[in-house]
C-alpha cells in the first residue's frame, strides 16, 4: 500500500491549509463566542467548492475523492472545527441523494449542494429514537401525488442556512410501517424551525428542533425505494463518521501544534518547558495518537474511493480518532497549565469541541456495537 499523498492531493491539501489560515482562524474565536451560524464562511467554502469534494463534476462536485475530503476537513479543523463539520453535516444529504437518487433529484437538488449555492440538513433524530429506527413517530400519508409529514426532528445542524432536509418518516403506505426517506425543502409551509439549542462546544452548526406539521412533499421527493429508508441513512452516516474522524484529526493535529509552540516559548527555571521530561511525554503521546487516527482515517477514505461499504471501517476510524482527540486535547491542556483553561486562549475552544466527536453521528458505545456486529458477522 501506498501511503504517499499524490500531486493532487498534495495540492488540495494545501490549499485548505491556506484558506484555514485565511479565512477560517481570522473568524474562528467569534464564530465560538456570538454562537451563530457562519454564512459568510459557508458561503466562501462554497465558492472554492468545498461541499463537492467527493463527486464527480457533472453533479457539480471537485472530483477530489473521499481522500481529498477528508484532507481538506482535517485541515480546516485545525482552525475550527465548526468550518470541517459544516461540510461534513451537509455532505450527509449529497450522500443519500448522490447513492440514492434519482437521475431528476440529482440534477435538481445535488448539483446545487455540490456547487455551494445551497446548503442541506439530515432529519432522522427523535427524542426516543437515538439510533433505533423503530422509534421513530414522524410519519408520511399518502395523499394524491403527494405524501403529507408530520412529526417532530431533534437536533437537526445547519438548519438556519439550509434550502433542503433529507427527513426521515414512517411510510404509513408501507403495511410494516419501515421509515422512508424524503427529499424536502424547508421553505414547504409547515416545516417550521423552534428551539435553536446552544451548545458547549462547535458553537455554530446551529442544531434545532423541526416541526413537520403537515408539510406536502411531491411523490417524487421520496429518495429511493418505499420503506429503505434506514439503509440510506446507514449508508450516509457511514460517510458522515469519516467526516467526524477527519474532525478529530485535525483538532488533534491543532492542539498538539499549539502545545509544541507553547512549551518552546513558555519557560519554567530558565529554560523552556519542552525540556521537561513530563511535558516530552505529553507531546509524545499526543502525536503518536493524531498520527494512528490520521492513517486510520485516511486508510477508510481510501476504501470509500474504491466503492466499498465503509460501515464498519467508519465505525472505527470514529471511535479511534474522537477518543483520541478528547485525550489529546485533555494533554494539550495540562501542557498550557492555567493560561489553558483561559477562555481568550484556543486550545480552551478545541477542549470543548472535541468532545462532540464523541457524541454526534452516534455515540461511541454505539460505534463498539456496530463494529463487533461486523466482526461476528463475517466470522459467520
């Protein structure tokens, strides 16, 4: 195996690089202060085509790969993570319509989500559900050429700046009552957006409650088969979890760097700090984690860019990497000490965001079932 980035890799690596320094750092801290979402910072991501990477040009994406996805989150991420989870959020939706959808749906709602011009959410989570499809109560009626959603959706991000929802309902035409997945567009009247909710950290996606009180969606919006809905939501999240081991990398990656930067100029009995063995053993260890969840991570966008299921492979690319940035970001701040815990000081801003990579897109407990799911399965 290859572990050499090629020329254009390389090449779009450092551009996300550039544009982290230069558009995404210069913002970051009031993005974390003000709590808001980041349009003007979504909209330039957009025009460098940050939300195709992944997709071929005649849907409007860069062609990059997944390889070149995660390459530009993890770059990003070092100076906010907010900037690599907004495309890694969006991308859910292009997932979902890009594997699933019809050639119609394609043109008309992938191509401008590739482009930037618009912006998507992914409406699974209940209050009961969790990851258990079976809980789910939203539901959709047939009527005429039309089915009619009502329900409720918990913690739907980016729903402030988003044009479509992918938004998953029991199919009542369906006689076992399996969830179905609908293509939606939230100017629909009664698709209602209540109780931002403010977070501890990654302050900036925005997560809502939505309200479906009787939103009328074309029979031609249901994204793939009646009743499939649980497995394109599977199959989404799978690159969704890349997405959040691509985010924990690069906080990783963001607070070791500013932890070898502090303990060169911070000095303790004359000397700087990264002459103490203690705080070489910090460093140490720091990197050795970033650097496991980094190949980890870009060994399961590899597979991705050679079409196979990376189910489990996410799985555990996600519950490596985010434990490892929740230590790494714990070590960086011993490294600091008390200017660390200082709210004017990064590394206090990426303690608290890496504790998300834990959490969204499925908790890590849920990571460890699916995994030995998989193994058990293909012992048979």
């Amino acid at each position: 195996m290859d572990f050499n980035l090629g020329e254009q890799e390389k090449m779009v690596q450092n551009m996300a690089r550039d544009f982290a320094e230069r558009s995404v750092r210069p913002v970051a801290m009031e993005i974390d202060r003000k709590c808001e979402f980041p349009f003007e910072l979504a909209r330039e991501m957009g025009s460098v085509g940050y939300f195709g990477l992944p997709y071929p040009p005649e849907y409007g994406g860069g062609g990059a790969g997944y390889i070149g996805y995660v390459l530009v989150i993890e770059q990003l991420c070092h100076a906010s993570m907010v900037a690599g989870a907004v495309i890694g959020i969006n991308s859910l939706a292009e997932e979902a319509i890009f594997r699933y959808g019809s050639e119609e749906q394609k043109q008309r709602f992938l191509i401008p989500l590739a482009k930037g011009e618009q912006i998507s959410s992914f409406a699974f989570t209940e209050a009961a559900t969790g990851s258990d499809p079976k809980a789910i109560e939203t539901r959709a009626r047939p009527d005429g050429d039309d089915y009619i959603i009502t329900g409720q959706k918990q913690f739907v991000a980016l729903s402030p700046a988003s044009q479509v929802a992918v938004v998953f309902a029991k199919d009542e035409k369906d006689e076992t009552e399996r969830v179905s997945a609908f293509i939606v567009e939230t100017s629909s009247p009664g698709y209602q957006m209540r109780h931002p909710c403010e977070t501890m950290g990654v302050r900036g996606l925005c997560p809502t409650v939505i309200y479906l009180d009787d939103v009328r969606v074309p029979r031609e919006n249901l994204l793939g088969e009646p009743g499939r809905g649980y497995g394109i939501m599977l199959e989404a999240v799978s690159v969704g979890k890349l997405a959040v081991a691509a985010e924990a990398v690069g906080v990783g990656q963001g607070a070791l760097e500013l932890s070898l930067n502090y303990a060169q100029e911070r000095k303790a009995y004359g000397d700087p700090i990264a002459e103490l063995l203690s705080i070489k053993w910090l460093l140490a260890e720091m990197a050795s984690r970033v650097e496991a969840s980094r190949w980890l991570t870009y060994k399961t966008a590899f597979l991705r860019d050679q079409g196979a299921s990376i189910m489990k492979e996410s799985a555990m690319a996600k519950l490596f990497a985010s434990q490892a940035a929740v230590d790494v970001t714990r070590m960086a701040m011993q490294v600091h000490g008390a200017y660390g815990y200082m709210k004017d000081m990064e590394i206090e801003r990426l303690y608290r965001d890496a504790k998300l990579t834990e959490l969204y897109e499925g908790v890590s407990e849920i990571q460890r079932v699916i995994i030995a799911d998989h193994l058990l399965k293909e012992r048979g």
